[in-house]
C-alpha cells in the first residue's frame, strides 16, 4: 500500500514538472495578472506580489528542486558508496582513516554543512547539488561499509576467495549484488532529505537566483506576504511536502518490499 501510494505522489509531481512547458498557462517570469490576486478562474493558484502566476512557477519550480535532489543524490550515492565498499572490504588501516573522516563530517548538522559549502561555492543550481551531494556522502558510506563487512564474512564469500578468485571479482561479483537492494532503498528516502535540504538553501538564496522559479525561492520572497493573508502563497510549501513525502513513501515501501523478499 505504501509503496504504492509513494509511486503514485512520485510520479504526480514527476510528470507535472516535466510537462510543465505544456502546463503553465503562463511564463512563470513575467507579470500575468495583478499583485497578488486571490486564486480565481484565470489563475488557479493566485498571483504573487509582482503579479506572476503562482501554479506556473510551481509547475516550472518543481523542475529546478528534483533536478538538484537527484543530482545530489546521485553524486553522493556514487561515492559514498563506492568508498563505503572498498572501505568494509579492504579493513585495517584505510578503513580506520575513512572512518574518522566520515565520522567527521556526520557530526556536523547536514543544513549547517550544506550551507557552508553552498556559501564557500557560490549560489547555482549545480553547486547547490554539489554541496547536498557532499552532505549525504557518509550516509552511504555507513551502510556500504557495515553491509559489506557482513557479506565479506559469509560461507560464499570465503569459498570464492579460497578457490584464487581476485579481490575485485569477489567485490563485484559477490558483494555489490547483496547491497544494491540497500542502496536502492536508502537512495529513495535520500531523495526526500535531498529535496528538503535545496528548499532549505534556495530559500537562503544558495540555489537558483530571481527570477528563476523555485519551490524554496518562492517561499522566501512570499514570506512576508503569506502572514499578512494571502494564504495562496503557501502552494511551494505545500509541494516540497507533497514530494518530500512521496520520496520517503516510496523508499519505505521498497523497503517492505524487498525485506520481504529476502
């Protein structure tokens, strides 16, 4: 049920921004309607405080968020992992140094550090990814490495490396395929986490620039105008929620699903 419903909010907020050139009624740019108009025939989710269509720079904002959750994603699964492996398998020394740096940099909050390395980068889209990416590189890590020195101690393992079979041939062909279910499940929910981190930096200024739409941006600039009634400006909010959630239902759903089968 779960990972249904997850799939389902995944592929809701996939598919509006994707076909957001052929959605937006409006540019999301440039003045449509006056300031601040209460959603209404022409504009279904209101206007905003320069007169631009709110479900335009939704539609066109969502674009921006998932790109830079998945890119960060992806870089820090990729090397995260990677290092994670090669560190529970090859032990000793190396895996002690790994270790302290990864320790290092979790015990910093994730906002703080993100943002640290945003300012030090410089506001863009693929900073922005790059520090997120950075962020979340010890949560692969962890799970990489604890997996692999698990299945690096199990019967099939010791009987590949007994019969001569290389170090990265066992690696490959006996402990990446165990760990790929994890992967797979954790770098769902990351997702999630990813996206709620780009909301936190565009809302700081740290991702895109005005007048680029995005979900964090928007509520940045509406801020003072959401307290003062104009209720409608929420509509970014509520689809960081929407996809945050969709992400983390998804993830758990696969989670069951492949416990399950395993």
């Amino acid at each position: 049920m779960m990972l249904r419903a997850g799939a389902a909010v995944v592929a809701f907020v996939l598919i509006l921004s994707a076909l957001a050139p052929l959605i937006a009624p409006y540019d999301p740019t440039k003045r449509s309607g006056d300031p601040l108009s209460p959603p209404g025939p022409g504009h279904v989710f209101g206007t905003d405080n320069l007169g631009r269509d709110v479900f335009s720079r939704v539609l066109y904002g969502g674009q921006v968020m998932i790109a830079i959750s998945l890119l960060a994603t992806l870089l820090s699964a990729s090397v995260g992992f990677t290092l994670g492996m090669f560190s529970g398998y090859v032990g000793g020394g190396v895996d002690r140094a790994l270790g302290m740096v990864m320790d290092s940099m979790y015990a910093f909050p994730s906002l703080i550090l993100a943002i640290a390395i945003a300012s030090v980068l410089g506001p863009s889209p693929v900073n922005a990814a790059l520090a997120i990416g950075v962020v979340y590189i010890p949560t692969y890590f962890r799970m990489a490495r604890n997996e692999t020195m698990v299945v690096k101690s199990s019967l099939f393992v010791e009987a590949a490396v007994s019969l001569g079979m290389s170090r990265w041939r066992v690696v490959f062909r006996h402990i990446l395929p165990n760990l790929v279910p994890s992967l797979v499940v954790v770098a769902t929910i990351n997702v999630a986490d990813a996206a709620l981190t780009e909301s936190a930096l565009a809302f700081l200024g740290y991702t895109v620039t005005p007048p680029t739409p995005d979900w964090g941006l928007d509520l940045s600039s509406a801020r003072s105008y959401i307290v003062n009634g104009n209720w409608w400006l929420l509509a970014p909010g509520f689809f960081i929620v929407l996809t945050a959630l969709g992400f983390s239902m998804l993830g758990e759903g696969l989670g069951e699903r492949l416990g399950k089968k395993d």
